[in-house]
C-alpha cells in the first residue's frame, strides 16, 4: 500500500482489469515490476535487520519501505506504480509464447543410419 499511495491489491486488481485469479506481478512492465522488487527485497532486508515483534509492527515497516520507494519515483519525476500502463500480455503469456516458438525451432534428433 505505501508504495501504491494507499490502494490495496483489490484496488490495483480492479484498476488493473485483472481475473481474481491473475496475480499482479504478472501484469507488470518493467518499471513497476522493477519498484516492486526494489521494495520487497528492501522490505526483507529490513525485517532480516530489525526482526520486528509481531505482524502489526512488520506491516507497518513494509508500508514504510513502500512510501520511501514511491518517494524516490517522485522526487526522480517517474510515473507512480499505479498509473504506470498494464502490458497487453502477461509474463506467464509471454513465456509460453517464448517455449512454443524453441519447441518449433528444435529440430528432431537425427537417426543413426
């Protein structure tokens, strides 16, 4: 939520037009997906560091990394997570899309004569 200025992953779903099923780091393009990684490996690093007692102090670190993250888009003038455009395919789509074309590539195994 900190680095979505609030939105919870329902709202990024909705805005993402995403099945219920889909998960949202599949639907991101580079940038997003890149600020998403940035804060989640910050975030363990932070939790690996401090080893907070309970769930509701973690949060609230992980909601403050979120912040400083989304902070640093803005002060560098990026757009915000939230507003950044949904690929046309997922990344799931583009691996098998990536599989299918080196299983027609592959040419079958020569026979010994």
């Amino acid at each position: 939520m900190g680095l979505y200025g609030g939105l919870t992953a329902a709202d990024i779903h909705r805005r993402k037009k995403l099945k219920t099923s889909e998960k949202i780091l599949d639907h991101m393009g580079s940038e997003e997906l890149g600020a998403n990684l940035f804060r989640i490996t910050q975030t363990e690093a932070k939790l690996r560091r401090e080893q907070p007692q309970g769930l509701e102090t973690a949060s609230g670190m992980h909601y403050q990394v979120g912040q400083t993250v989304r902070e640093a888009i803005a002060k560098n003038e990026g757009t915000m997570p939230e507003n950044l455009p949904t690929p046309e395919k997922s990344i799931s789509e583009i691996g098998k899309e990536q599989l299918k074309k080196l299983k027609e590539k592959k040419e079958p195994p020569m026979l010994d004569e």
